[in-house]
C-alpha cells in the first residue's frame, strides 16, 4: 500500500512540472490557474483513494 501511495504522489507531481515548464515559457496566468486546478484535484484522488483502502 505505501508503494503505490508513493507511486500516486510521484506521478501526480509530473502534470505540476509540465504545467510549471509551460507557464515558464509562455509566461501567461493560465498556467498558474491550471496549475492550482491539477494540484487540488491530485490532492482529492489522493484522499478518496487513502479512504476507500483504509476502510475494512
């Protein structure tokens, strides 16, 4: 279970860096709005997930 918990959080910090690269290179305030949108959901699925596994 820590395994693919600790999978899930490296994964989710790839969108982050792309989205950060991107914004670094266009230089807009999408980037930062969308960057605030992919952490909230990644920190969502992250809690529904530790909830319906710890469970019994």
């Amino acid at each position: 279970m820590l395994l693919i918990t600790f999978l899930l959080k490296l994964c989710s910090f790839l969108p982050i860096l792309l989205t950060l690269h991107l914004g670094i290179l266009c230089g807009s305030s999408f980037s930062l709005i969308f960057l605030i949108f992919e952490y909230l959901h990644l920190t969502l699925m992250l809690l529904f997930f530790r909830y319906f596994t710890d469970s019994t």
